[in-house]
C-alpha cells in the first residue's frame, strides 16, 4: 500500500504525468487497469491563476479517475501557490509540484529542473503552495541539473521540512533529458535518507522492471510513464507479477474493446 499523506493507496503504481498524454481518457484508462494513482499532465501555474480556458480545462476530471494528483509549474511562490489552492478547490486529490521538466521553453522561465539550482526559491515555493492547501502535496524531480550539481539531497531535504507528502524521483539529472541510463541507487539512497514515502520514476519498461525496482530500492511505489502509452495493461501485469501470479497478457478482444472505449471516451 502506497500512503501519501491521509490517502490509502491499494497499488502502489502511479501513472506518470505525460505532456499531451495523460489526459482525463488516459488516465480512466490506467486506473480501470490497475494505477492506485493518476497524475494529469503539468499545467501552468500563469495560466491557472489568470483563468485561462485551454489551462483550466486541464484540471477536468471523471470519478473514476480518483486518487488523482495534478501537476502545476511555475517558479513564482505566490502565483504557485494560488494555482494549487485553484486545484484543489476544483476537487484533485493531491497537487504536486514539478522540480524536474527538462524542456528548455520550461527551464528558460526558471520552472521546472531550473529550479533545482535555486533551493532558497524551492524553500520559498514549497512553503507558499503547503500553507495554500489542506490537500496532500508531492514534488517530482530530477538528481539536479548535470554531473556537477546533483541537489537531490539538498531539494529533497527542503522538500520534507516544508511538510511535502512524498517525493518523486527520476534519477537522471536534466542534462541527461530522457538519454543515458536512470540510475536507481539513487532512489534507494534517497529512501534511506528521508522519511516522507519515495516513488521511483525512469526505465520502467516492463512489469519485471517495477517488480525488481521496488524490491531492489525499498522505495514505496512506481510510476510509469513512457511505458503505459499505448500500453495500459502493464499496470495489471504488474500486479499479477507482485501476487506472484504470471502476467495476464490482453487478448485481442481485450485490446479491440479498450480502443473501442478510448476512442467513444475521446469523442
């Protein structure tokens, strides 16, 4: 059981947040096949705050969907945590704050893995966002901006002083972008080192992946990204492989009526 703050989590597998992916149909869709939580994918702090249509119609969501967390990015204190309080008013479970967006168009305006170089703005935006909201509140991030400056330790440190529910952790630094491969030691350092619950994030390929990556690093869930996209049934896979049963793969018949749903849920 995955537990972030009051919530109870059954499955400790987390659909990951994914730009132009993990919207409301996506996201129904992992939860029916297995995701204990859904992140939708990260939404402007700017554009919540000044109620900008496109943003705000990001924060829709179905029933079914819940536990679900959302994503916001920004870098000013203030507007981060009135965006928050905006989410959470509309009904998300958890709010999280992103600490580790690579994207350079993200990382020009100081959000995202920028932040990483400026904990004292970390301190600032955490402490802002948790006095906003009653809700849980995590954070994603990254090792630190390259090789040299790996403030993972440091980041996590403020995060857990500023009351943060639980940590996320793709352990690669923003330089590596998505290339190279995710060091999980990293993970397991990070969950020995902080008392909040870690989730591991990066090169989760296959059930097997999350199976050995949670019981090699001790840490308290997985979250899947890249893997899930077209590809909802490694969450149920997964968790035949944890009650130690062979995964159930998806006929073709399964496969032909989820895109069937999809596709009406879509329209």
């Amino acid at each position: 059981m995955l537990r972030i703050g009051p919530l109870h989590i059954p499955q400790p597998l987390v659909l990951a947040p994914m730009a132009g992916f993990t919207d409301t149909c996506a996201r129904r869709l992992a939860r029916r096949f297995g995701a204990g939580l859904v992140y939708s994918e990260m939404v402007s702090a700017a554009g919540l705050v000044r109620r900008q249509p496109r943003t705000f119609a990001m924060l829709a969501f179905h029933p079914e969907e819940q536990p679900y967390g959302v994503q916001v990015f920004g870098s000013e204190p203030a507007e981060m945590a009135e965006a928050a309080h905006i989410a959470q008013n509309e009904g998300v479970s958890i709010v999280d704050v992103n600490l580790g967006c690579p994207v350079k168009r993200v990382c020009r305006t100081g959000a995202g893995a920028a932040l990483l170089r400026d904990p004292q703005r970390v301190d600032r935006i955490l402490a802002a966002v948790r006095k906003a909201v009653a809700c849980p509140l995590t954070v994603k991030m990254r090792l630190g901006w390259d090789a040299r400056d790996l403030s993972v330790l440091e980041i996590s440190r403020i995060a857990e002083e500023n009351g943060v529910d639980a940590i996320t952790l793709h352990p690669r630094t923003r330089a590596q972008g998505f290339r190279g491969k995710a060091d999980w030691s990293w993970v397991a350092r990070l969950k020995a080192e902080r008392r909040v619950p870690v989730i591991g994030n990066g090169d989760i390929l296959s059930p097997r992946n999350s199976v050995e990556a949670l019981g090699g690093t001790s840490c308290d869930g997985i979250m899947i990204g890249r893997a899930a996209r077209g590809n909802p049934w490694i969450f149920s896979e997964t968790l035949d492989l944890l009650s130690g049963r062979d995964p159930s793969k998806p006929t073709g018949e399964i496969r032909y009526r989820t895109i069937r749903l999809h596709m009406e849920w879509l329209c």
